[in-house]
C-alpha cells in the first residue's frame, strides 16, 4: 500500500494551509492543557488505533515511548477495560474518546454515564481539553487514512 497523496504537497496550497491550522490547535491543546500528558497520549493513540491510521498509531506510541511511558501501557492501551494498569481518571478520559469516536456506532453519541465518568475525574477546563483533543485526533486521523499516509518511519520528538 501506498500514499495516495500528501496533503502538504504544495505547502502554499489550501489543503497544506488548513492542516497547519490543525497543528496549531493539537499544539495548543498538548502544550498548555491541564491534562496530564500521559492522559493525552493514551487518548491519541487510542482514538488513532479505532480510527486505523497507522501514522498516528505509530507517532503516538512511539512518543508515549520517548516520554517514558511503559510498554505494557502503550500495548494494553487497545485492550485497556481488561487491563489493570490504568487509572481511574485514565479510564474515564479513554472511554469518552472511545464514545466521541464511535459516534455513529452508537446510538445517541456519548453516553450520559460515560461524560459522568470523565466529569468525576475531570474539571470543566480539562473536559473542555478533552473534548478538543478527540475531535482534533479524530479529524486528522480521517484525513491519514483517505490519503493513506503510511505508519513505521516516524522519529520521536517530530510531532507533540
């Protein structure tokens, strides 16, 4: 399989232009949001693994890595309500992404007891973070995988 196209291929082209504006904000988020990194990173690489793009799951994982985050963590991530090493506020954090993702497989969107879990664990800033975060991964991950954008080349450091 190959990409299909980049979308920075012309760096003055509309497409280049409205995909910096998502790094921008990705950057805001991760840079000055009062949620904990490792709570970020396991959203991302969660949301990026549901979402199948390989180019996100393998930035993700690969930064959860340089920041210190173990492997057991970054391999259960995908399998983390039959894992014990999550906390509880990560549990929540992950479930939310999980129903803002999977928005048309379930009926209703998120549900209710979901957001109560996060607001248990989160103040309104760190909801509001949240709820950024997953449609930011979320839309950048629809846009990897229409135009294939390939996982397994990225460095560490490059992205967030």
């Amino acid at each position: 399989m190959t990409a299909r196209l980049s979308l920075f291929g012309n760096p003055t082209g509309t497409a280049a232009k409205a995909a910096a504006h998502f790094g921008t904000a990705s950057k805001t988020i991760l840079s000055e949001s009062g949620l904990p990194a490792a709570t970020q990173r396991l959203v991302l690489l969660r949301v990026s693994q549901i979402n199948g793009d390989g180019y996100a799951t393998d930035v993700w994982a690969k930064n959860a890595a340089a920041a210190g985050e173990s492997a057991t963590r970054i391999h259960l991530v995908a399998a983390w309500r039959e894992s014990t090493v999550f906390t509880d506020a990560e549990r929540a954090a992950l479930a939310l992404a999980e129903d803002g993702t999977r928005i048309a497989d379930a009926a209703g969107g998120v549900d209710d007891e979901v957001w109560a879990g996060a607001a248990q664990h989160h103040d309104q800033d760190q909801l509001s973070d949240l709820v950024m975060l997953i449609a930011l991964i979320n839309a950048t991950n629809r846009m990897s995988v229409v135009v294939r954008q390939q996982g397994g080349d990225y460095e560490p450091g490059r992205l967030g």
